[in-house]
C-alpha cells in the first residue's frame, strides 16, 4: 500500500480542485491511501465523494495565517504516515510543502501548476514568489503542469523547458456527451422550455469575470427576449453579482444555481456557452463544454491548448461588446455530432490523465 498526500487547498468545486479529487477518486484502493490537505472548515462536495471512497482529510489554516506553524503542522501530519508521495497543487505556497517533504524524506515530491494567473504585484509579493520557486525548484522531484502558460508561471522558463512534465487535464469524455433527456429535464425543472440559456460554469470569482456576461445581457435581451443566462458554480462573488443583476434590472433573467455535481446535465440545457475569464492556465470546463458539443464564446486569454474542436469561437476583452453579442447570438449547436469521442481522441480523456499521475508515484 502507498500512502500519498495531496495538498489541495480546497475540495469545493473547481478546475484544481476536480484533479484533486479525481487522483484520490479513481486511483486503486488496494494499491494507494489518498490523503488530503485543505484549508477551509466546509470539506466541500468533492470532499465528501473522496471520504466515501476511504480518503483522510486534515484541516489546516492558510499558510499566510502563519507560515511557520503551517511549516510545522505540514511536518507533523507527513510524519504520522509513511507517505511516498506528497502531491501539492497551491502554486506558489507549494515550495513550503516540498521542503517539508524534502526534510521529512519523503520520495516522490510533486509541485503542479494548474494556473496563468500573475496574482498581483509589489515588491513583498514578488519576493515571496522568488524564494517559493526557488524552494519549489531544489525539493521537488517532479515538477508538473496542466499546461505551459501555468507551467512557466509557476517554474519560470528555464525550469519548465527543462524539467517541466505537462499532464492535460482530463475529464471523462463519455460523461459529458449531450444528453437530449437531461436538457429536457433540466430547462423543464428551471422553466427554460421556449429559452434561449447562456450558460456559464466556474467558481464566482473576479478572474472568472461573471460580471462581463451580465453587462452584455441588457442588450442581447433587445435582440432575443427570451434569453435567460445560467451561472452555475459558487464564490466570493455572488453577492456581488446578485447586486449587480438587479441594478441591470435583469433579475429575472439571471439562474444562481449554486454548485452541482452534475454539471454535465446542466451544459446539455444550454445553448450557448460564454466564458471572458480574465486569466487561465488550462480551463477544464472548457474541456467539457466541448466534449458536450456547446459552442463556446470565450475570451482570447484562454490559452490555444483547448481550442479542439470547431466549437471555440474566441474573442478579445478589448473588442466592443457589439462583438461578444454578435458571437453569442450567431453560434449554435451542431446536432448529431459526437464531440465527445473527438474529445477523447485529442488527450484529454481522464483515464490517460490518472495514469500519467499513478506512474510519477511509482517513480
């Protein structure tokens, strides 16, 4: 038996937080123990799905609350079990876990980059990245990445041409193909029977940039009155962007489905996917919009490595917002077409994904 460690920040819906739990979900129980580290008191959906599959979870505090105590209880769970792999996906506070595990001998040490974004400046912050990679580059063995923009964000040029191990984020391909009974089923439970659905899906942040998509509904709701935009995720933002709907006066047109495990049902009840997220590093929903044949407008910094099928239509945040509208209301579902299959085709099925994980573990 291998005991393995993934520190994953959080296990609340997400794309880092859905390789996480897709390692400890798929990986064999007679071979591998999958622990988790989190940061939040709420294990969150996708932890509750790894604990009844048998993994552990530990709760910390942010590293940033107090870095030396985080260094020290990092030390005292890795020293309860005797783990071959610690796995950290938190991007720059990995270097703190792969000198623990350094220190604690532990084997296989893991850092994965799974994003592009450039959080922030300042000398402080910029100081503190300086001494993370550093840390991150002499402890770990392995260093991975979903893709090359996070890859290089994270290791730094140099490091990532070098050492640098890309594992494309996969998804079950056959899971998110179009389903004709869950659209019915779930435009009937929401009322959307006669409605034209933009649909987004992702965690309600900033960087997700929800708040462009409700900008554009007054003006696409002049040309097609019956459009209605489902936003389905969670986050810090939903507050503000119930604020902001109701300032627009486009209350009643905006769906808070909150988060689901069922995401795939809720994409083949859309009818056009929009995505303008400020920053990317290799979006997995993307990945599953495509595998369900919804045409996808999506904003230009979302990097090329997804653009798979003839679905991506992409547009640059600083084009006027008569050219996101014109996209959204021209695009449209191909029926009888299994994108599904030219998903799985391209590589990023998750059953490759998963293998490429267990085979760094034997290492």
């Amino acid at each position: 038996m291998k005991y393995i460690l993934q520190i994953a920040a959080h296990l609340t819906i997400g794309g880092a937080e859905k390789v996480c739990r897709d390692i400890g979900l798929y990986a064999n129980p007679a071979e591998y123990e999958t622990h988790y580290i989190i940061f939040d008191e709420d294990i969150g959906d996708f932890g509750r799905e790894v604990t009844e599959k048998g993994c552990k979870i530990f709760k910390l505090r942010e590293p940033s609350e107090n870095y030396g105590e985080y260094f020290r209880e990092l030390k005292a769970i890795m020293a309860k079990y005797p783990y071959t792999a610690v796995h950290a996906h938190t991007m720059f506070s990995i270097g703190w876990v792969m000198l623990a595990a350094k220190q604690m001998k532990i084997p296989v040490r893991v850092s994965h980059a799974h994003s592009a974004l450039i959080d922030g400046n300042g000398l402080i912050k910029s100081f503190y990245e300086r001494v993370m990679r550093r840390l991150i580059l002499s402890c770990s063995t392995d260093l991975v990445a979903c893709g090359e923009k996070a890859g290089i964000r994270l290791y730094g040029e140099k490091a990532y041409k070098k050492r640098g191990n890309l594992i494309l984020n996969g998804i079950d391909t056959k899971a998110f193909a179009f389903s004709e009974a869950k659209r019915n089923e779930i435009r009937s439970q929401y009322d959307l029977t006669d409605k034209f659905v933009l649909g987004h899906t992702g965690r309600l942040a900033e960087v997700k940039n929800q708040a462009f998509i409700l900008e554009l509904m007054p003006s696409i709701l002049k040309k097609r009155s019956n459009a209605v935009l489902m936003l389905v995720g969670d986050g810090d933002d939903r507050t503000k962007l119930s604020e902001k709907a109701r300032e627009l006066k486009i209350s009643d047109k905006v769906i808070f489905t909150g988060n689901t495990t069922n995401v795939q049902d809720y994409l083949s009840a859309m009818d056009v996917f929009v995505f303008p997220s400020l920053y990317e590093g290799l979006p997995l929903s993307i990945l599953e919009v495509q595998a369900n044949g919804l045409p996808c407008v999506i904003s230009d910094t979302v990097p090329p490595d997804v653009f798979l099928t003839d679905l991506i239509h992409p547009v640059s945040l600083n084009d006027k917002k008569e050219k996101w509208i014109d996209e959204i209301l021209c695009v449209q579902r191909v029926n009888g077409k299994d994108y599904s299959q030219e998903l799985k085709n391209s590589g990023f099925d998750l059953n490759t994904a998963m293998e490429k994980v267990y085979r760094i573990y034997e290492n």
